[in-house]
C-alpha cells in the first residue's frame, strides 16, 4: 500500500532563513512522481515542486529545492530565503506513473515569524 | 494563467438533501479528479474521470455520490442525501497529461451540512 508520512505537524521559521520539511513515503513501485502542495489560508491547493522517481537529479524552482532520497523513500523540500508569503500547510504528495490518485501525507503547517 | 473554477464557494445543506458541487476544468484537459479534506485531515481522492467515465475511485466514492461531464466544459459532483461527516472542502482537479504532470487544483468548496 501507498502511503505518505509528514511527521512534522507544524515548523517555524525566520523571515529569511531556510527551513526543511520532511517527507517519507512507502511504495513497491519502481516508477512514480513526487510532489509538494501548498495549501495556504486560502485553502486553493497550489503546486509547488515535481519529482520524477527515475531522475537522480534534484528538482529546484527558485527558492524551493527537494533532497530525494529513492533507497531511503524520502522527499524533503528546502525553502531558502523564507518570506512571509510563504506560511502555509505544505503537502507532500506521491502517485505512480500508472496511478489516477494522488497519496497525500498529513501535511506540515508553516509559520514564517518576521 | 489558467483555473480550475468551482462554484459555490461555500454550500450549507440540511443532512438528507441533494448537492451538487459545481467544476469547470481547465479547457483543454482530460483528466478531471474530486478530492476533499476534512476539516484539519489529509486531502482525500474520491474519483478520477477520463473519457466520459470513471476510471478510478476510492472507498469514500460509494453509492451516494455520482460524477457527470453534462456538457463538455461542466464536471459535476452529486451528493444523493449528505450525511454529517460529509462535511468537507470539496476539491476540483484537471490535468492534461495525466497525474503524474500533476494536477491543477480549484480553490475547492466547502460544504457544510446541518
């Protein structure tokens, strides 16, 4: 079974700093993708960052970066220069190349302090 | 840029009446997904939809809740008689490619039920 786990519930960070959530997940597929959504007030779930499982290179989009560890099954997502803008419930999510469904963890809110 | 729309925002229901979640996917997608969270809980898949019919869906997609594409731009969820614990952010979601692309998400309804 396809399962995602955030132990983290909830991080702080500095205005400006670099926070990590972490991510672990638990599959037998060999062929998958990885994903972070953010989920802020709003509540509008908001692509963040893509992995593909096949891919030994780390995604990055500007100031959100991950370390995917494949033999370790662990996903985390580095924010550098944390902004305000920023705070937010973040979910890691996982679904395989043949799946229809997305796994999401539980989720890691995210408080910026200015 | 492109949205995935959802209508209403927010929808109070007396528990045993009918609901109707209201979608429009982005234009040129196929792939069309509902999702909800419960309150405080992890995002939760109920259904995919490819080519006018389901092709995946979940323990929580039972009898009580349909999907429909009535006219090739709308995509509908039917709650037949909404139970207390239906109570829920509803979420829309498309993609063109399929989920591994991931998908783009509305800014969900919530739907209380009284």
């Amino acid at each position: 079974a396809q399962t995602v786990t955030q132990s983290q519930p909830e991080m702080s960070v500095q205005e400006a700093e670099t926070v990590t959530l972490s991510c672990t997940y638990d599959t037998s597929e060999s062929d998958y993708y990885l994903f972070w959504y953010k989920q802020p007030p709003s509540r509008q779930m908001i692509l963040v960052i893509r992995q593909e499982a096949y891919k030994q290179q780390n995604a990055t989009e500007n100031r959100f970066s991950v370390n995917f560890q494949k033999a370790a099954k662990s996903f985390s997502l580095k924010i550098s220069d944390s902004q305000l803008g920023d705070a937010a419930m973040y979910f890691c999510a996982y679904i395989t190349d043949t799946g229809n469904q997305f796994y999401f963890g539980t989720g890691t809110s995210l408080t910026v302090i200015p | 840029e492109p949205e995935v729309t959802q209508t209403p925002s927010h929808q109070v229901t007396q528990m045993g009446q009918e609901v109707i979640l209201r979608c429009v996917p982005i234009s040129n997608h196929l792939y069309f997904y509902w999702y909800r969270q419960i309150l405080g809980q992890k995002v939760e898949f109920l259904v995919s939809f490819y080519n006018n019919e389901i092709s995946e869906k979940s323990e929580i997609f039972d009898d009580q809740f349909s999907v429909e594409r009535p006219d090739g731009s709308n995509f509908t969820l039917k709650i037949r008689s909404t139970k207390l614990e239906d109570s829920a952010m509803y979420f829309c979601a498309s993609s063109d490619q399929g989920g591994d692309y991931g998908y783009t998400f509305g800014s969900g309804t919530r739907l209380t039920v009284v």
